[in-house]
C-alpha cells in the first residue's frame, strides 16, 4: 500500500527509473534460477520481465525527450 503511495506521488523521472531496476533485478533473478534449477518457467517469468522492463524504458526515453523539448520551447512530432 505505502509503496503504491510513494510510486505515484514520485514524478515519472524518478519513478520510471526505479520501476526499470526493479524489473531488471528479477530478470536476473529469474534467469539465475533458470541457470542454476532450470524450468521453464523461471525463463518464462525472466522473459515477462525483461519484455516489461524494455518497454518501460522505451517510454520512458520518449516522454523524456518531449519533456527535455518542452523545456527548452521546441516542438516536438508525436507519432
């Protein structure tokens, strides 16, 4: 409950950063255990995580960029 709180009061440029670690920590996790004790599906949850955490980043880096050209007056072309 507390760490909802806290995630939504944080702006998204600290916010997004944290979820990315997080999301890179269990890939790691998971795939360790993938490595170490195999099963499927530990490499499963590894990929889930993996594929959250890239997207994650993909937008953090354009909402980063518009916020960056916002702050400087450009415009910038939303696709």
């Amino acid at each position: 409950m507390l760490i909802n709180l806290i995630l939504r009061v944080l702006p998204f440029y600290i916010r997004e950063p944290i979820i990315i670690a997080i999301c890179a920590f269990f890939t790691g996790l998971a795939f360790y255990w993938f490595f170490m004790a195999g099963g499927l599906g530990r490499a499963g949850f590894g990929l889930l995580f993996l594929a959250v955490g890239a997207l994650r980043a993909y937008f953090f880096r354009k909402e980063w960029r518009s916020h960056q050209a916002a702050k400087k007056g450009g415009v910038t072309q939303q696709a």
